[in-house]
C-alpha cells in the first residue's frame, strides 16, 4: 500500500515561447488555489526542456522560489498522463508536456523525508498513482488547465515502499532530467556563431551537406513548403515544346542553338558559355577542373559547392556571416589569400540580395569568384546580378532553370564565364552531358516571350512572400531574417527542430535548417507559396507552436 498521502507538490508548465511571467503566474495561483494550497508548498517547476530558459517560465519560478526542471521530449512522452489531448500526441507523442512534467518533476522529489505541509483539499480527488524508477510515485492533483499561451498541472509525489507495487507505469529514470542553470546541465539553445571567422573544416563536419529540400516531401504526401520550385510549373507551353523533342531522341544531342539563345539572352559571346546538367553540375565542374589551393564558401548557403570541392579533394575554408548582420556580406571576411570564393545571390536559404559591388570587390587577380545565382530571375529586374559582366576577373556565374520552370526533373543550368575558364570546365564534362529535352527547354526559356513571364513571377512572388511575411510577424515566437529577395525566407523559433515535426504531423514540409553551416536547430526555411497555401500554413504553424507550449 501507499503511505499516508502526498509529500510534495510539483508543477507542470508548457508555454508557447514569450509568455509573459504574469501569465504563468496567474494561471499556477489558480491551479494552487483548485488544489487547496499555497504558493509555499511548491517545490519544483517542470516543463520541456527547450522552454527550460524561457524568461517567462524563469521569471515565475523565481517568484516561486523553486528551480526548473527541464525534461526531454523522449522523457515527457514515456509518462501515461492522464488527460491526453488528441493534438499534442499526434505531433509530439507527448500528449500533455503540463501533466508529464508535472509527474516527472513530483517523481524526483519522492524519497523519505519530503514534506508537502498541506494536504490536497478541495479541489477534488487526487488522480492514480503513477510509479517511478521502480521505486517511487506521483499523482496528479490538478490536471492540466490552459490559458491563451500557458497550460499548467499539479502533481504531488508519493513514497512507495520497496516491497509494495503501485498502479500505473513505469518510466525512465529521473536522472535523465536537469536543472536549467545547474553546473553540467546541458544548454537548453545552441550557441550561435557570432562572428565572421574564418574557419576551416574536415570532412567530419556535423552538418549534413547533402541534405536536400526533396528529401523533406520524398516519401510522404505533405504540403511543400520545403523545396524552392515554383509551383504548377512547367507551364503548358513548355511542356508541349519538351514533349516535342522526344521525336528526336534518336539523335546525339546538339546544344549550339541553346548556347547560342543563352549567349544572347545576356549579351555575350557563346564562348563564354556552358550549358549544364542543372547549376549542380558546375559547381562539380568547378571542383575538378580548377587547379585551387585554397577555396572558400561564404554560409549560409547551398551546401553543394562545398560538397563538390571536398569530394575533389580540396580543404574548404568557410566564412560564416553573422545572424546579427543580417547575413549580410563583409568582403573583408574574405582572406586575402582564397583563390576561389563561392557566394550566392540571393542566398539559399537566407534569401538575402547582395549588392553587386559588394561581390564584385571580393575579385582579385589570381582568384576564381564563383556566384550561385540560380534564384536571380525570381528578382524582379534581376537587379544585382553580375551575369553578362565581364570587367570582373576571374568571375564565373552560374544560373539555374529549375526552379523558376519547374525542370528539376529535366536538369538545365549553365555557366558564364571568361572563355579560358569555361574551355577548362567543358573538357571535364562528359559527352553529351545535357539532354535534346533539357537543350529545347534551355532555348525555350531564353525567348522574349518567356522572359517576360519570368519577371511576371518574380513580381507575383514579391506580393505573396510579403503575405507570408506579415503573417509569420504576427507569431512572438518567430523571427525572419530581414529584407529577403528570394522565393524563400529563413525563419528562426527556438526549437525549430521540433515545431517541423509537429508541421509535419499537421500536413505541411519545412525545410531543416540545421544542414546549413552557420545555422542550428533553431532555423526552418520556407518557400514563397500561393496566398491560400500560407494561410493554410499559418494556421498550422499556430497550432504547432501551442502545442509546443
């Protein structure tokens, strides 16, 4: 049997992230006062621990008097609470972080000795024990009550002698749990970069750099929020010129006439051109092909080129532009002695528009200076681009056509470059790299006609990532970095990690940000959709940001 009541109360608390200290407050006095109890015979605070350092949560415990006590998510599920809610299970497994916390944390504190001082009173009939390391229990006095952006519970600890079993189930040792703030207790949010620096990485880097947007929506049906292509692309008429090439197939691809649509498009000379199997493919080119000693990436951004550079054997140096800049580029960051630097403009996933001039001055004499620009013709006027500049030296652009046509499938990119470097880059392809499909697609989006459709996009995403933008400024829990330009934004929520998987649950992909280097766990990036579709999103964001509370 169990001994003589509860010994020590407890509180669970989940929050949804800037809820004030007041409004934790409030709410625990009215869960204290349902109990029959006071402020005083509180002995802990309990909550997840990614909200462990919230100001609102330490705020209140501070008045309390009481530590926090963050747990795991792993934790907080394995605990049978007793008023699940149907939404928190379904993106989290935790089905109530108030209750489960309010459990763990009474767990902890039931050894001989404790003394709760006041007895439950009458705020009803405490709930079923629920036992603990196989040597102690809890129970719930107060199930969890809500407000707007605060759920709180009660629970008290009770002793179960070594010989005697209780009803409910076990759970993992409290020893997996931590005082937030305690010497070796483990950071509740990852330090960020803070600087510029240079720094130089082996292949062991944490980051996974050949994680891609489709990986997020490859297997499961989910809204795509993830991947930076354009939407009910490619549009019909392109469709049929792709579909009218497929009589060809029994010849040998021919790209001059591609090549040369290219060449005009920005007013260049055709040798100074090279078409590609997607923008991936050069920055493999590039890897291979160019005698460098010592590259460097500016990051954020598309992981590929690093990919490539280490995979040809290259040490890659990294410059790390900083969140408190708004990512913006310092060419003084650059080192002197980089002889190839890759930058991209806009940036993936930043969507940050560097001026021109501040990319051009990273040219010198002796130095290859590559710029991604596969997400320029979603800019309206395509303003900053270097493409068609050749008083730059040593500039190589590269440009991308899946992404505004929707030919991620067909693979369609090319290089521009001096002549020299582009002669260097074509004997390291291997015949026939580009396929008759992907070669009429290329001279088909060249045209006048097509042009003028691309920049009606660009416009049209302006409009709808401005929607997207004043939507996600209604959510405290959300920053966006600032001036984006691109049909993407980079966003950062304490969590991020977890409210993606809660996304994922409510139907709609993110992309992680954590593969990018110079950002963490706390970044998602989301591409531009439609206004229906980010309505849509915002709700869900809603939901899985109180669900995270």
């Amino acid at each position: 049997m169990l001994s003589d009541g509860p010994r020590a109360a407890h509180l669970g608390v989940g929050a949804r992230s800037g809820a004030p200290a007041e409004e934790v407050l409030a709410l625990v006095d009215a869960v204290l006062r349902e109990a029959g109890l006071t402020r005083a015979a509180v002995r802990s605070l309990g909550t997840l621990d990614a909200r462990a350092a919230e100001p609102g949560i330490v705020a209140a415990a501070s008045a309390l008097g009481v530590p926090v006590r963050g747990f795991t998510p792993g934790e907080l599920t394995a605990v049978p609470v007793p008023h699940p809610s149907a939404l928190p299970l379904a993106a989290t497994g935790t089905a109530s972080v108030a209750e489960a916390a309010a459990l763990l944390a009474a767990g902890a504190d039931a050894e001989p000795g404790g003394d709760l001082g006041t007895r439950a009173g009458g705020g009803g009939r405490a709930g079923p024990v629920v036992r603990l390391a196989g040597r102690a229990g809890a129970v719930l006095l107060v199930p969890k009550r809500k407000t707007r952006s605060v759920t709180c519970a009660l629970a008290a600890s009770v002793p179960v002698r070594p010989n005697e079993d209780a009803p409910g189930a076990r759970l993992l040792p409290l020893t997996h749990g931590y005082i937030a703030g305690e010497p070796g207790s483990p950071p509740t949010i990852p330090t960020p970069h803070t600087t510029a620096a240079m720094d130089t990485h082996t292949h062991t880097d944490a980051h996974d750099l050949r994680h891609h947007g489709d990986a997020e929506v490859r297997d499961e049906k989910l809204i795509d929020l993830a991947v930076n292509v354009r939407t009910n692309t490619p549009p019909d008429w392109l469709r049929e010129r792709i579909a009218d090439s497929l009589t060809g197939l029994a010849a040998y691809p021919d790209g001059r006439a591609a090549r040369a649509a290219v060449a005009e498009r920005h007013d260049l000379p055709s040798n100074r051109v090279l078409l590609t199997a997607g923008a991936a493919e050069a920055f493999v080119l590039l890897a291979r092909a160019l005698p460098v000693r010592r590259p460097v990436v500016v990051h954020p951004q598309f992981t590929e080129p690093e990919a490539a550079l280490r995979d040809a054997g290259h040490e890659v140096g990294r410059v790390l532009l900083r969140e408190e800049d708004g990512f913006r580029l310092d060419p003084a960051a650059v080192p002197e002695d980089a002889d190839l630097v890759v930058i991209g403009n806009p940036t993936n996933p930043t969507s940050v528009l560097h001026p021109a001039a501040s990319i051009a001055a990273l040219a010198r004499p002796g130095r290859v200076l590559v710029v991604d620009e596969a997400f320029m013709d979603a800019v309206p006027g395509e303003r900053e681009s270097l493409a068609g500049r050749t008083d730059v030296p040593g500039l190589v652009v590269l440009r991308s056509l899946t992404k505004t046509w929707g030919l991620a499938g067909l693979r369609i990119g090319y290089v521009l470059a001096e002549p020299e470097t582009i002669a260097a880059l074509e004997r390291t392809q291997p015949l026939w790299p580009v396929s008759t499909p992907a070669l009429v697609a290329a001279e088909a989006c060249m045209s006048r006609a097509a042009l003028a459709e691309a920049e009606h996009a660009a416009h049209r995403i302006g409009v709808e990532r401005a929607h997207l933008l004043a939507g996600l400024a209604e959510f405290d829990e959300v920053r966006t970095v600032a001036g984006a330009e691109g049909p993407f934004v980079l966003l950062r929520i304490d969590g991020a990690d977890a409210v993606r998987e809660r996304l994922r649950s409510l139907g709609f992909a993110a992309r992680r940000g954590d593969t990018f280097p110079g950002l963490d766990r706390n970044w998602l990036r989301l591409a531009v959709r439609d206004r229906a579709t980010t309505n849509r999103f915002l709700q869900a964001l809603d939901q899985a940001l109180l669900i995270g509370g």
